[in-house]
C-alpha cells in the first residue's frame, strides 16, 4: 500500500536507506576465532651484517679445506710417479700438481715448494744412501748435481702446467690455443713413456685372443704386464700353470705387443715371429 504524503509537507516519507550491509567481522557462528597473525621482528641491521660476515667466513674456510685436499691429493700422486719411485708417470702428475696449486694460490712459491723440494730431498737422501764412491769433494759435488737437475727436470713439467693454466685464463684465442697445445703435448710425452689405460687393455685383449685360438689346450695366465718405453711396446707375462722349468718355478713368457691397434709381434713359445 502506497503511503500518505505528510500532511504539512504534502510529500511522501523517504524510506531509511537500504544500501549494502557491511560484513561481519566476528567469526560465523559455532567457529572457533582466528588468532592473530605475527608478525616477523625488525632484525638490527648491525645483527644482520655480523650474520653476513660470519656466513662468508665459513664459506672461505670449506673453500680453503677443498683446496687443501685437491693439493694434497695431486701431492701424493705426484709423489707416487717420480723417477726415484721408478716411473716416468711424473710427466703427467707434476704438471697436474703445478697447476693445481697455481690455481689455488696464484703464487710460484707454493708450486716450487710442492715440486723442487721434495724430489731435491729424496734424490740426495737416495744418492747418500747409495755410497760413497771416489774423494768426499767429488762425491758431494756428484750428488749436488745429480739431485738438482733430477729435481729441476720434475719441476720443469710442474712449470708447463702452470703456464696451462695462466694462459687458459685469457680471453684471447691465441693464449688459449697455446694452454691446449701445451696439455696436449704433455698428453702426448706422457703416453710415449707410460703408455695409456686403453691401449694396455687393447694389447692384453690381443695377447688373450692369441693364446686362446694358438694353444686351447693349455692353461696359460697372464700375470701381469706394463708399458715399456724402450721398445715401445707392451710386455705381458704369460705363466705356463702346471709346468716346472730347472728352478722348480713355472714356466714364464714374455708376450710383447705394439702399435696404435696392438697388434703381436713375436710369439715366445714357438720362437717364431707372427
């Protein structure tokens, strides 16, 4: 029903405003409140850069300790590979060591305290222990020589690999074209005097396929074998088990093999090349 204008006025009443209703801000009925967010403190900025430090620090320490052990290990394997432990294999491992430790410290100091001491020291201590032969002058002077240029000839390869690593660091093509070559060219010293893991397996893989088809019926092992530098091939030692020669001892043959594919050249059992 439409109502009555107001009898002084003459105009209709207005009707309360009937705009939207704002939402509750209470939890519904029958829900538990939420509680109250928190939040995060403002850190102390001076808080914050102590962190930051002490972070970096520990970050230099676990840098600083992996250093140590790469050095330590390329240490060890250079060691291992010198010409006083009876290998040739310090061609490679001490060009390893002087780059790993110029890497790591970017100072000569290291790489000759790593390199020429040691072999210097063990070379004289061998060379002592060896005798004296002839005047003490003569014999002092002998060993001075021999321990400095052994010692200098194991630094010289440690010298290459710190050049490889200098020069791989420029941004110029020549520089590092010059750091490839000069890897690669210890690669190639390298297995010129030691040889390479797949071509000591190629040639024992040779050596087993021949001794299999030429002789089935008897039992022949390869023991061991290795690299020989002065032939340029490798050598194999094949034992004859069952067999007793004038010593009592298993007969023994030297199985040699040579060439990029290896291939036998020689057959110790029937005296007879192949």
């Amino acid at each position: 029903m439409r109502e009555k204008p107001d009898a002084q006025t003459g105009q209709h009443p207005v009707a309360p405003d009937q705009g939207e209703r704002p939402e509750p801000t209470g939890p519904a009925p029958g829900q538990a409140p939420k509680p109250p967010e928190r939040t995060a403190p403002a850190q102390d900025p001076e808080q914050a850069g102590i962190d930051a430090e002490a972070t970096i620090r520990s970050l230099r320490r676990s840098v600083r300790t992996l250093q140590l052990i790469l050095t330590a290990l390329a240490f060890l394997a250079a060691m291992n590979s010198t010409m006083m432990a009876g290998s040739w294999g310090f061609i490679l491992w001490y060009a390893v060591l002087g780059g790993v430790a110029f890497y790591f410290y970017r100072n000569l100091w290291p790489v000759l305290l790593l390199t020429f001491v040691p072999a210097f020291v063990w070379m004289l201590a061998d060379q002592i222990g060896a005798g004296r032969e002839g005047g003490f002058g003569e014999f002092l002077v002998a060993v001075l020589a021999g321990s400095l240029l052994t010692a200098g000839l194991h630094t010289l390869f440690a010298l290459i690999g710190v050049a490889v690593v200098w020069l791989a660091e420029f941004r110029k093509i020549l520089p590092r074209v010059l750091a490839a070559a000069l890897a690669l060219g210890v690669l190639i010293f390298y297995d010129g005097f030691n040889g390479n893991p797949a071509s000591r397996w190629l040639a024992e893989q040779t050596v087993r396929s021949y001794l299999a088809t030429t002789y089935p019926d008897r039992d022949l092992v390869i023991r061991d074998g290795g690299y020989n530098f002065k032939s340029g091939a490798y050598e194999f030692r094949v034992v004859a088990a069952g067999t007793r020669d004038e010593k009592g001892q298993p007969e023994e043959y030297w199985f040699m093999a040579k060439g990029v594919i290896p291939k036998l050249k020689y057959d110790p059992i029937s005296r007879r090349d192949i």
